[in-house]
C-alpha cells in the first residue's frame, strides 16, 4: 500500500503523523511524508517499507514562526490571514507535486492541508482526514471542541458542528482555484467536508484516547478514534538531551515543567516569564521553563533551582518531572497524559480551553487557567495542582490506560481496510 501522509503546523501537528508514518512502514507499506522541511529530523527509519520525506510548506511555517512573536493574541492573529495566502497556495502545489511522484492509494490529510480532499478525488483513491481532536464529527455529546468546554444541550452541542463548513467559506475561492488548476470542477463553499461527491461519508482517524474523551454512542462507522499516536524515542532517534538539562534533572527533586509551545505570541512574553519564575519561587518548586517560539522570554533565571530553555522532546522529559503546565494542545496535553503526571493547562486559544476543562473533569489537574489571567493566578493554581495528593493519583492511573493502547496498530489496520473496500 502507497500512503501519502499530509499535514501542516507545529511540531505537535506534525509528529502524531510521524509516528503513523512509521507504523506504516513497520508494516511493509511505502509513505510519502508531506511536511515542512524544519521537521525532517521526524522521518522514521526502518521497517519492511519505507518513508520518503516531501518538503511541503516550509514558507508558509516560516512566515508563522515570524510572524507569531509580534503578535498580542488571537485577535491580532487573525490580521495575518492576508499575507498568508501566496504561502497556502503553495502549500496546496507542494501537496499536489507529492501526489503526483507517489501516486499514492489512500491520502492522510491534516485539514489545514486544503487541498488533501480534492487531491484525493483527483487522483481517484480514498482520502482520509485525521485531526487529534474531535472538531468535524457531529455529536450530541459535546459541542465543537473550539467552544471550551461548555455544553449547550444534546441537540445545541450538535448543531456547533456545523463550523466544520468555516474553511469551505473563508478559502473557498483558493479551493476552486486549485481544483480547476487539477482538473476538477468547482464545489459549494457550505459543502460537507464529511461527505465525498458521490455522497460517500469521508472517513476520518481521531489520533486521542477513549479514557481521555469517550467515543460517542452517536458516532458513525466512519469516525475512527484510535487512541494516541506517540513517536517514541526509537523514532525520533536525532534527540539528545542537553548536558545541562540532564545534570540539571541529575541535581535536585523533580522539577515542574512549564512551556507554551507555539504560543509565541511575544507582547507580554516577559511578565509571562516573570510570573512564572514568581510562581516557582514562592511555592519552593524547581522548575524547567521552555520559551517555545517566544511566549516566554528566553534567557538565565538567575536560580540553580530553574533551568530556562528552549524545549526539549516532550517524551522523553515528561516522565522526569513531578507535574506539567502548559497551553493544552493536543500534543502537549497527549504527552503529559501518557507520561501520568498532574497538569495545569494555560490555554490561550482554539481547542485549549476544551482539553483544559477535559483534564479537570478527569481529576488529572486543576482547572484551567486563562493565558490573560496567568500573572495574577498562577501562584495558587500552581500550588494546587501539586499538593493536591488526588490529581497525582488519577494522573498515574489514566497513564497507564493510555501506554496500554495501540493507537497506531488501530490507525494502521483502519487505513487498510479503507483501501481494501476501496478496491472492492
């Protein structure tokens, strides 16, 4: 079987498909990996078959990783829309050149790869689209991730889905333009991203836990929800740690981990910083703070008993530290989960309040903390979620229900029964 995998964003949107490619791999099948360039370090190596790396949309992540430290918020985020556009489209032309030199039988796509349906349908093989949140499936359980974690009746909950349309209406223009340029003909902006032009529902792979959210009786048979897809330290072989990040683990107690990731939004990066060294300090906790992409700003605590850094690969350090703050991406959140420690979320936006609220009614972590009010309430949201004896024990209960899933065994078998019945 020839899969193409396409997917776009951080590092967090990008390793789940990492590790999907490699289980593909392990399980004699070709993968073209369509992703930035900065993130060739993930391609996994070994296996019956094999994984080729595609650069797609190394300009439009650059322009983000410059873009994201000017920015004060959401708010200001959405101004940037306009000068991204040059860069989907070529993002859109990259997925559609990987196509063409694999010529794959099934296409995986992220949907902040636009074109991944339309690919699909121009090559005439199955398209599967694969989110690790559940944002595009209808159910009465939950509203759309993007809403936090309210819920506004079975049937109010359902009707939030319908945001599933938004890209469909903000680049419709850019999906008929491509569709044309590959010789399709246009498509509705409200069309049904769920629904393939036949009327064939589109199949979609969740890559998150049961225990974490559970699947929802009103699911369809094409809603997937495989569990977690984790690239493990084999995988992502060109990790090592820093000397001074393992001496620093080496030389005291457990410390609590505390990053943002991509949340490089820079106004206000600095009383971030100082809120958090603040919070540390007054609950006599070491700590190890990543700056990310700038959301924290860089540079010596001034304290043996805080290491400030960059990052560093969230599988292998979590396990290592007493507790986890961070934004609540799916990523993030899936790694300390599965690493059983205690989490304080800080979401600062999308689907962050969501997994927040999620892990709270879990009893894994307090509840969450907006970004706008971290300097005024970290200290006790801090001291809470590590003196709170029960949040450590939920966490290192649920870690061991989501280490004991195969989430890529489920990925790999669904995408081969997809083509098998495909070819049919």
């Amino acid at each position: 079987m020839r899969v193409l995998i396409m997917s776009f964003g951080t590092r967090g949107d990008i390793q789940p498909y990492a590790a999907l490619a490699g289980e593909l791999a392990r399980s004699g099948h070709d993968v073209t990996f369509a992703v930035p360039e900065r993130f060739a370090d993930l391609v996994p190596q070994g296996g019956a078959g094999s994984v080729t790396h595609y650069p797609c949309g190394s300009e439009m992540l650059r322009l983000l990783r410059e873009v994201l430290p000017e920015l004060r918020g959401p708010r200001d985020a959405l101004k940037t829309l306009g000068i991204m556009t040059s860069a989907m489209r070529e993002l859109n032309s990259e997925c559609w050149a990987a196509a063409q030199s694999l010529r794959p039988d099934i296409v995986v796509y992220h949907p902040k790869c636009l074109a991944g349906q339309h690919i699909a349908q121009a090559l005439g093989v199955p398209g599967v689209l694969s989110l690790p949140l559940p944002f595009f499936t209808p159910t009465r359980a939950h509203p759309v991730p993007f809403l936090g974690g309210a819920s506004f009746g079975a049937w109010g909950n359902r009707a939030t889905f319908e945001f599933r349309r938004m890209t469909g209406i903000l680049y419709g223009a850019m999906i008929n333009d491509f569709r044309r340029e590959v010789g399709l003909g246009r498509v509705a902006r409200l069309a049904d991203p769920l629904k393939n032009p036949d009327g064939s529902p589109v199949h979609v792979l969740y890559p998150y836990s049961k225990h974490v959210l559970p699947i929802p009786r009103d699911y369809p048979s094409s809603a997937h929800v495989t569990g977690y897809w984790f690239l493990d330290q084999g995988d992502d072989s060109n990790w090592e740690p820093p000397a001074r990040l393992v001496d620093f683990l080496a030389n005291g107690s457990p410390p609590v981990y505390v990053g943002f990731g991509s949340m490089g939004f820079g106004k206000g990066a600095n009383e971030r910083r100082q809120a958090i060294l603040a919070a540390l300090r007054i609950n006599g906790l070491r700590g190890i703070v990543a700056t990310g992409w700038g959301g924290i700003t860089a540079g010596e605590s001034g304290t043996d008993d805080v290491l400030v850094m960059e990052g560093a690969a969230h599988q292998w350090l979590f396990p290592r530290v007493s507790a986890v703050v961070h934004h609540g991406g799916a990523g993030s959140t899936a790694a300390g989960l599965r690493s059983g420690r205690p989490t304080l979320v800080v979401p600062f936006l999308g689907d962050q309040p969501f997994w927040g609220a999620r892990l709270h009614a879990l009893g894994v972590g307090p509840a969450p903390l907006p970004a706008r009010n971290l300097v005024t309430g970290l200290n006790d949201r801090l001291g809470d979620l590590v003196r709170t004896d029960s949040y450590a024990i939920r966490a290192a209960g649920l870690g061991a229900a989501i280490r004991a899933e195969d989430g890529l065994g489920v990925g790999v078998q669904v995408l081969e029964q997809i083509v098998d019945g495909f070819a049919r």
